[in-house]
C-alpha cells in the first residue's frame, strides 16, 4: 500500500480556541492509483495532503507512506503546488538540476537525468532560458520536471495547473496523465474543480465541510488513456460527474452558510 491514512485528525489551536480542521479520516491508496481530493473550502483537503508530505503532523491517528509511519518531513514524494518553485535566477536546466544536487549524484549523471526529464515535459532545447523567457505553461513544466527529477514513487499535488488558463490547463492534465501512465506512480491530486477531478483520477474522495470528514469515494468508470480535451464528452463522464456533484454541492451550500 502507498499511503495507508488511519483515523486522522487534525486540530489547531489560535488565541485560545480549538478548531477541529479534520476528523477520523481512513483512507488506502494502493501503489500505482491516482486519487483526486475535493470538497468545500476548508475541508482539511490540503491539510490531509501536508501529512501525507510530513510538513504538519495529525492530532491524532497515523499515516504511512509505503510501509512506514511519517514522522516529519516525508523525502519519499514530490510535492507540487500551484505557486510553483521555479527560480528566476536559474535556467530551465539548472531549475530541473536543483533537487539532484542535494543527492548523491555526479554531474554527469545529473546532466543525464535532467536531459531525460526535459524531454520528457516537451523541454528539449530551452535548457538554457530563464523562467521570464518561458510561457505559464512551460514555467508548470519546468515545475513539473522538478517534482520528477529525482524520481519519487508518490506524487503530492495541491493545485499545480489552478492559475492556467483553461486550455493550458488541458495541456498540463493530458502531460500529468501521461507521465503517470508510463512511470506507474502514485498520484494524490487536490483540486477544487470536479470535471478535473473526473478527467484524472481513478477515484475521487469527497471531503465533507469543517471538520472535513470523508463523505464518498466514487470510482471513475472511465478508461485509460483518456484525452482531457474529449472526455468531457463521454456519457460516463457525465454520469460520474452528476453523482459527484449532487454530494458536493450540500457541503458547498453549508460552507456558504457560516
């Protein structure tokens, strides 16, 4: 098993008041599955996926990652945000280089590695431009290309394409789903946008509103490889996306009521 969540619960304490952010949460990702997080502002989605990372502890319960409990940082995933960590300073290669020179690595070996992932993300030959020459798109692959350098098995990703455009958006899911499909990686997914959720994943979890619990997990009957930009098309898609919404939108509704 991937990521073995069991009954986690995460509560903060601000001026003297407890707020419990997440409650009793179970959860299993098996090695290989891409699993996509939604629900209501607030739910604890994004928190779930800082303990999955080691960057917060739960109040309570426990995770493992592959076997092994998670006690502060997890360096066993790629963590990618929507704010991406790309370094204006830096070229698209020495970007994509960066998490290979804290490892044990030559530089020959890295040369070979960043070469790979570059070509891999559609990067071939702009190893040499700054993040200020590139498009959004790219800036996300570069991104991207950064998370997978140094070849993680669970990919952690909070938001990665939010801030693109929506054709661009199209371009990032259809790369992620590829990437995904020939590298056999975990994929734990959060996003606010549910026809994403349906496009991408295998499953997708709904999180109820605070304190975020897990209200469903609905399989998308869909098959691989599926293309974002006509997926939306398929009548399972449809179906899938119904039945997601008409869970989602009470805990929406209630969120907007506090």
């Amino acid at each position: 098993m991937s990521v073995s969540v069991k009954g986690v619960e995460k509560r903060y304490v601000r001026r003297g008041r407890e707020t419990l952010a997440l409650s009793s949460v179970d959860l299993e990702i098996a090695q290989g599955d891409f699993v996509a997080f939604v629900g209501p502002s607030g739910c604890g989605k994004s928190t779930l996926l800082n303990m999955i990372a080691g960057i917060i502890d739960p109040s309570g319960g426990q995770i493992l990652h592959e076997g092994h409990v998670v006690n502060g940082i997890n360096t066993r995933v790629g963590y990618m945000t929507q704010t991406d960590s790309v370094l204006p300073w830096r070229t698209v290669f020495e970007n994509i280089e960066l998490p290979l020179t804290f490892r044990p690595h030559s530089a020959a070996e890295r040369r070979e590695k960043v070469e790979a992932m570059m070509k891999a993300v559609d990067l071939t030959g702009f190893g040499n431009a700054f993040p200020n020459e590139l498009s959004g798109g790219m800036r996300k692959r570069v991104a991207l290309a950064q998370v997978l350098v140094y070849e993680p098995s669970t990919l952690l990703m909070d938001e990665p394409f939010g801030a693109l455009d929506a054709q661009l958006k199209l371009v990032m899911q259809q790369r992620l789903l590829e990437i995904w499909q020939q590298t056999g990686k975990t994929v734990v997914f959060v996003t606010h946008d549910l026809s994403e959720a349906v496009t991408l994943a295998q499953r997708v979890v709904v999180f109820s509103g605070r304190p975020g619990s897990i209200k469903a997990i609905e399989p998308i009957d869909i098959p691989y490889p599926r293309d974002p930009f006509k997926v939306r098309f398929d009548a399972r898609f449809q179906a899938s996306y119904e039945r997601l919404w008409s869970i989602l939108a009470p805990e929406i509704a209630k969120g907007e009521d506090l």
